[in-house]
DNA sequence: TTGTGTGAATCGATTCACAGCC
DNA sequence: GGCTGTGAATCGATTCACACAA
C-alpha cells in the first residue's frame, strides 16, 4: 500500500497548487514533459524552495538532478485536490453575478458542473439562465439533490440564510460572493470573495503610494 | 503635528480593514456608539487580541477601561484606506463578468466609480452597459482619462495585454479576474480574484473530509 | 554534475498575558 | 473594575543551504 499525502498539507499550500496545477496544464499542451523546480516555479511566480517544500508535503516524487515529470505531477496534484470525480454546484441568487456565473463555460473543462440554479424570487423560478431551468430552494430540496458545492450570490442579509439552508441541505463547501460573513458549523469549509474587499485593499496601497514615494526621495537624499 | 499611522501597516493588517470598516458601518446604522475590542472582534470573526494588534499599527486610539467610539474608529480606517476621494474604475472586457460588475451599483455607496467601460469588439464598442457606452482601449487612451484601478475581466489570453496596456496608461492598481497570473512593474499593485481556484481549493477540502471523518472514527476508539 | 528533498534558520503573524490608564 | 495597548511567547510559513540520489 502506498502513502500518498502524509498527513496536513498546510493552507498556505494548499492555496497554491491550483496555481501549480494551472502552470503544469498549460505546459503539457505545449509539449513540454519534464520541468525543473526552478523553472515551474518562474512560470507559476514563487521561489524554487517554496515549491519544493510543497511539493514535498504531498510526498511528491520528483528525480533528483534531472526535476519533475509534468504528466506525473500534474496527476499527483489532482489527486490531491480530489479531481478525480467531477464536483457538483448549485449557484443561488440569479442577480447579475449569479447569471454570469451560471452562463460561464469554463467549469465544465475544470471538473465542475453546475447542476441547480436557485432563486427566491418567483418572478425569476422557471426562467432559464445558461440554458437550466432556475427552481426555488424548496424544488431542490424536493430533487433530492445535494450538490458538492453552493456558490452564493445573494446580496449580504440574505446569504446567512442561504447557507444555513444550504448546509441544511448537505451542502459542505460554499463559496460565498456576498459582502458579508456567514456562519457555519465547523465540518463546513467556506471561502469568501468579495470584490469591495479587494478594492478597499487597491485602495490602500493607492493611498500610500504616495508616501512610498516620499521615502524613496527623502533615500534618495 | 500628529503622527496617525507610524510606517508599515502589515498586510494581512490590511487585508483585515475592510471587514473592520464593514462592521462599523452596520453597527453605525444600528445606532451603537460605542464598541470593545471583544464585541467587535466577535462581529467581525476574529480574536480580539488580534483585533487590537490591528488597531494598534494604525496609531488609533481607543479608550482604556471603555472601548472604541464607533464613528471615530470609522474615520479612522477610512482614511487609512484613503477613502476620502472617490476612486475612479475602469472595466475591460465586457463578457459575462465585465457585464455583471459593470452594472453593479454597490460600487457608488462605497466611494468607488466606474468611469469606462472598455472592450475591443467593435461589435460591442458603442453597445451600452449599466447605462454607459463601450469604448475602445485606444478611445480611453485619447480621452486622457487615468482610472484610479482597472478591473481586468478578459479572457486569461489577452489579460496580460490588457494589463501592459493600462500600466501603459498610468493605472497604478489593478483587479484582476483573469485565471492567470499577470507581470507587473513593482510600483503596480494587482489582485488577482480567481473562482476556479477558489473551487480547487473547496474541492482539497472536501476531497480530504472523508479523511477527517476517519481520523475522528480513530480518535473516537 | 545537477537539482531534489529537507533540516535549520529566519521571518512574519498570531496569541498570550499583563502593565497602565480610565 | 474593566479594557486598551503592547512586549514577550508562540506558532506557522518562507527561505537558506546542503546532503544525497541519479
């Protein structure tokens, strides 16, 4: 029997080797087979230790002196991340974000399917988005479905209850678009993306590349 | 004179103001006046030490024996985030997404301002969206206008360009929600918002439950 | 000789715990 | 008495640097 992945890859590992696995991907449709530390990690934008140490946290065999097989790391990673079944979505909130996503070709040559698209809104329940039907929260309860993943884009004081519903339902990954943040119980992994935070942190750093500035002239001399 | 914020904020400092600047804000329409370190925190979803830690970089001031005063801690991290002019936005790529936050109108009450909209079909050049009209890059170019931050949503193939484009222009931040990573000059701040990552990293954790769940069995006798 | 895998060292961020102030 | 602000301790993540395998 072999031993994959130890034990406890950590976040901040974690939240790179989608990164890896994008560089690995488009490198094997370039034809290239074989690939230094030093080199994937120039196309992936990290430092050649950083993605040893990572790779080393999945037990990851690379060939010492010659560097990584793309084909065979590229497996190693999917695995990791449990691509091997395709991961079910269910979008709530048809608002303008909700429908992008749900319109988004992009899933499908990922892995992910959606396969439910809720709204509360009965003027909404039964118009198609994407070419799918949207149902209300009670017809996918009904279905009997529980998708692997709820993606919410409701607006902020609707999204708590969403996700009680949804983990209600089963759900045990939810990706939250909604400005807010939303409570779970702990066997439930959420992640947060939200677009007034990431320009409220642009914001920041325009502030104060004014006084970046100002020190690099005072340096200066 | 004063000395409000010494040097160096930390970034995951940073990262934690906007949440933080949120929080105030509902509790401001609540009518709640005055807050500890430990209600906050508790709002917010953090620990209150770390809460004053944050606080603490910013030179503010609460009060000892009492807490913070809610409008004045407002103030003072709005203007740490340099909120006191309104940013200026503009929006390439008018797919799905583009079209989506092009039209979301949550960015006006939060001091932010879409200013144009760009593409470069000329079969969309000149369509209006969310009630302005699409211009091309060149058009944006001869206008003079320089948008505080660009909001990348193009296909991954072209973001680089686009990118290279805006830096060109004078855009000193940018969001990007193109799946890829993109090359900037140092003095350029990008954000990179990537939801099939967000999935990939869902999917490690829901690949690994099952592992948990066992690990639990075990633990349990 | 080359480049991985990894202990050791470093760096940064979080948490603790309490002195100091209201 | 209660709560902030902050040094000290801890924890985790990154980087260094080199032994070792091919």
């Amino acid at each position: 029997m072999v031993e994959p992945a130890p034990r406890g890859v950590p976040d901040a590992t974690v939240g790179r080797l989608p990164g890896y696995l994008r560089a690995l991907t488009e490198l094997t449709e370039q034809g290239v087979r074989s690939i230094s530390s030093e080199d994937l990690a120039a196309v992936v934008g990290v430092r050649s230790a950083q993605l040893r140490k990572d790779l080393s946290h999945l037990g990851s065999y690379g060939v010492r002196g010659v560097g990584y097989d793309v084909a065979m790391l590229s497996a190693q990673i999917a695995g990791e991340l449990g691509l091997a079944d395709r991961l079910s979505l269910v979008v709530v909130g048809m608002g303008n974000l909700g429908r992008a996503l749900s319109s988004y070709d992009g899933f499908t040559p990922r892995g992910f399917e959606v396969v439910a698209l809720v709204d509360e809104d009965p003027q909404v329940i039964g118009t198609v988005v994407g070419g799918r039907r949207v149902v209300s929260m009670a017809d996918l309860r009904r279905s009997g479905l529980v998708p692997a993943i709820g993606v919410v884009t409701t607006p902020a004081h609707a999204a708590q209850h969403v996700v009680d519903e949804l983990v209600a339902l089963g759900v045990r990954s939810i990706l939250n678009f909604a400005p807010c943040r939303v409570e779970v119980p702990e066997e439930v992994a959420v992640r947060t993306v939200d677009v007034a935070t990431e320009l409220l942190i642009l914001a920041f750093h325009h502030h104060h590349r004014a006084d970046a500035a100002r020190d690099a002239e005072v340096d200066a001399g």
